[in-house]
C-alpha cells in the first residue's frame, strides 16, 4: 500500500479473528442455530468446535452483456468497439488474508479473453463483436473481484457512452428505460451463466398497466437471448419491464438507443433497479443540463403515491415545483424533476407501497446531437460494494455516496497505479459526498458504521457542452465473503 497515498486519519482499530473449527468424522450433521432441538454436540459426546461465522468467497460468478446491439435474427448486428475490464481488490479488503491458489478469468463464449495474475492487479480486453461475456473468479482472487464493460460512440447514427458492470444473475428483476418514438428502440439482453436452459417471463408494463401478456423465452446454457421490445410495446412511452427466471439466474440489461430523423439523441445500457420498495434511491443522476425526468413503477395491485425529494451535498433541495407522483397499479408514472444548478444530484422517492425507480437525463439541446443517461435505484451497502473502471480514453469518472434515513461511515478505497489509496468517509442523514475516481482502475467502499442506509452511483463522462457524453450505474455489492454453517460430529 502506498503510504503517501494513504488519506485515513486516526480510528481506533478493529480486530478480525477466525476461528479454526475441526471436523471429526468423515460423515457431518450441518444444522442451523436454533434456540430449541437437539444439542448433537452434547448428544456425541464431543465439545463444539467454534467455527467463524464467514469465510472467504472461493466462487465468483458474474456476467457482462457483451454487445448489446447483436444477436437478434433478421437485424444487422452493430459494431461498438469498446472493451472490459477486470480487477482484483487489495488484501485490506479482505477479513483475513487469501491464501492459495486462484484464478480470475474473462471469457466471451468458449474464448479466454484475459486473465487477472494476481491481488490487486487489473487486466482489460477487447469486447466481442457477439456474445455474453464472463468473469470468473475462484480460490484465492475470488474475493472483492469486480468487472465492466463499456463502449462508446460518436457515428451519425450511433452516439452514447454506454457503461455496464458484471453482475451476478437474478430471479426477478426491473428495468425502466425507453421510450416511444420511430427511431427510439430497445433491446433485452438476457443471459445465464449457468448450466441448465432458464426460463424467462417478461412483461412491459406501461402507463396503464401491462401492455400484453408475458413473453416466454428460454435461455440457453452458458448462452444469450435478445429481445427487440418495439415489437410488443412499440408505442408505450414510458416502458418498465420485468424479468421472473425459473429453472436458475438471468443476467439481465436494457438497451435504449435513440435516433430522431437522422440525429442521434443517444445510447445508455439499463441494469436491474433495487428491488421494489416503499424507500427508492437513485444515488447519482445528472441535473440541471436539459430535461431530467424520474420513471416510477408499481409492481403491486394497488395505486403508488410517490413523494420525491433532491439530495444536494447540503442536504435536500428546496423547490415549490410539484415533487408527488401517483402510480396506478401495475403501471408506470413519470415525473419532471425541478430545476437546478448543473451538477449531480441524489434522488430519493418515498411512497406508501412498493415501487422500483429510475432517473433519465438529456442532458443539452434536444434538438441536436446528445446522449441520454438512465440512473437506476441502488442497493444499500451493508457490507462492500464496488467497480471496476475501464481505461477509456478521454472519459472522467466520480463517485457519489449518499446517506439516508441516518448517518453513515465508509472505508473508500481506489486502486491507482497500482497502489492502494484509501480514505474514510462520515456522512450525515441526507447527505452526499462526490469522490473523483482520475486514474483509478477500481473503486470498492466498505460500510462500517452507522445508522443510514449507504448507497453510491457512479458517472462517467466524456466531452463538454453539445459534445458531452453520459452514463451512469449503481455501486453493486460485491462477494468478499460467504456463510459458514455449523458442524458437528454425529454420535
């Protein structure tokens, strides 16, 4: 670690112990901690070895989308270019040291792509012309390991900054992005990562509820199906669509591309929202640069009314323009969110039942050539969260964290170079802290205190003015641990 680098200041230190636990005969009883039953461990005889109640993750299983815009018959693949990138977190990250073996792979189809050699490194690749794209992580680099894809264009009828991370599959999951319009399409990326076909149900519900019935697809092994959702809901304005997998986890995206006559609008590539809740957080979105505009969903069979509040660095925003948004049942509204000085901005919607939720900023003249960014709803952090970032030329990226409902601390720490650099982060209730990411190959924050809930959004820009670029992704957690159950000999 670099010492220079290092931006913490004085804490009182924290201890992380495991405990060791043996195994006593070849055949085990593994049975969770109940308050009545049998105690097997008095019943054998033996006394009960103290077993830690975490270990290090040893698998890590994620999927990137790889290009987007191929792999639907009967329409012209499309060439983005761009690449992925993969990175390992440093030792600190980690309870206790990682030792042995391990492996960090990127693959597209059968194809080795690269390799991470070793803790923290960083490896990047070309993106496959088709295909899903890997990352899997095993033994000792399993831990903290983090990945993303990215691309970006500026072709008359092609322009955006598209930036998706690799994540792990899902059983039911939101996307809200799209939009109505001749040239306004979007494409559904399903994928798994397993080794038996999934089958999906999707269904795009609209202003007024679902636009038709679900759509089956069925997911090949280790394969990718995509979906062209103009044909069933071509018309819908305000599209928000949901993925239900049975037989295994999908990896899913949304892809919206905008042409309007022949000027590009802009391209952004949607992950799953935060499952639908009463409390909403699109922890980073991009305001007060053209039309911003929040899409709410929901999922329930009752009517959502949704209240809307702006997280500045200073606390909520104060405006008079209308921040209530009602949602009919299994349908979709929109609200336009107030004016504000240029910069980025915390979301945060509160509503009196479950909904899912998403940001979208146009940022510049709507009459010329842009690019749209769509900021979903994030996770709260309870343990660590974060991102690899790709070695884009000409793109800058920050980071925001955002405490809510509480205050929050955080351990960041980047990768520069290389080195290590990290720095603690103390957050009071409803407010936000933006961290410039110049020169990092990843990102990782580790909640370590507090009574908030912690979330990040990150954004990644290219250019200025009429030729900004735009996207913008959640702070994933990532798998640094995994339970232990407990064991005992039999009698």
């Amino acid at each position: 670690m670099s010492r220079l680098a290092r931006l913490r200041p004085a804490v009182p230190a924290v201890s992380r112990v495991v405990l060791g636990g043996g195994v006593a005969a070849a055949l085990v009883w593994v049975a969770a901690t109940h308050g009545e039953g049998l105690d097997l461990a008095a019943a054998s005889g033996a006394q009960e070895a103290p077993v830690a109640p975490t270990s290090l993750a040893t698998s890590i299983d994620t999927m990137c989308p790889g290009n987007e815009l191929s792999g639907i018959s009967g329409i012209d693949d499309v060439s983005v270019g761009g690449t992925v990138a993969a990175v390992t977190g440093p030792e600190s990250l980690l309870p206790v040291p990682a030792t042995g073996p391990g492996t960090a792979r990127v693959t597209g189809g059968s194809a080795r792509l690269t390799d991470v050699p070793s803790r923290p490194g960083a490896a990047s690749a070309a993106l496959p012309r088709s295909g899903p794209v890997a990352l899997r992580a095993t033994g000792s680099l399993a831990p903290a390991v983090v990945g993303m894809q990215e691309w970006s264009s500026t072709r008359s009828d092609l322009r955006g900054l598209v930036t998706t991370p690799c994540l792990a599959a899902g059983t039911d999951l939101w996307l809200l992005g799209g939009g109505a319009g001749a040239g306004r399409q979007e494409r559904l990326v399903l994928v798994n990562p397993g080794g038996n076909p999934v089958t999906a149900d999707v269904t795009v519900h609209g202003a007024a509820g679902p636009v038709a019935p679900a759509r089956t697809e069925t997911v090949p092994p280790g394969g990718r199906v995509t979906l062209l959702l103009d044909a069933v809901a071509g018309e819908e304005a305000t599209p928000a669509v949901h993925v239900v997998a049975d037989g295994g986890g999908l990896h899913a995206t949304l892809t919206d591309t905008w042409l309007v006559g022949s000027t590009p609008r802009g391209a952004e590539t949607v992950v799953p929202a935060d499952p639908p809740s009463t409390v909403q957080v699109v922890p980073a979105a991009v305001l007060g640069s053209g039309r911003t505009t929040l899409r709410v969903v929901s999922p329930s069979g009752e009517d959502a009314v949704a209240s809307v509040t702006l997280l500045g660095r200073d606390g909520p925003v104060a405006t008079t323009d209308d921040t209530v948004v009602t949602v009919p049942a299994e349908g979709v509204g929109e609200l336009a969110l107030p004016a504000v000085p240029p910069g980025a901005y915390s979301v945060v919607v509160r509503s009196d039942v479950p909904v899912a939720a998403a940001v979208l900023s146009t940022p510049g003249d709507a009459a010329a050539a842009g690019d749209i960014g769509w900021a979903v709803s994030a996770p709260a952090l309870s343990g660590v969260g974060g991102a690899a970032l790709p070695a884009t030329p000409g793109v800058s990226r920050s980071l925001r964290l955002v405490s809510t409902g509480g205050a929050s601390t955080a351990e960041l720490t980047l990768v520069v170079g290389g080195d290590e650099r990290t720095r603690t982060v103390s957050l009071l209730a409803d407010r936000a802290v933006d961290v410039d990411l110049a020169g990092a190959s990843a990102v990782w924050v580790e909640r370590t205190g507090g009574s908030g809930s912690l979330r990040g959004g990150l954004t990644s820009v290219s250019g200025s003015g009429a030729a900004l670029l735009l996207s913008e992704v959640p702070l994933e957690p990532v798998a640094v641990t995994s339970p232990v159950s407990r064991a005992f000999p039999l009698p």
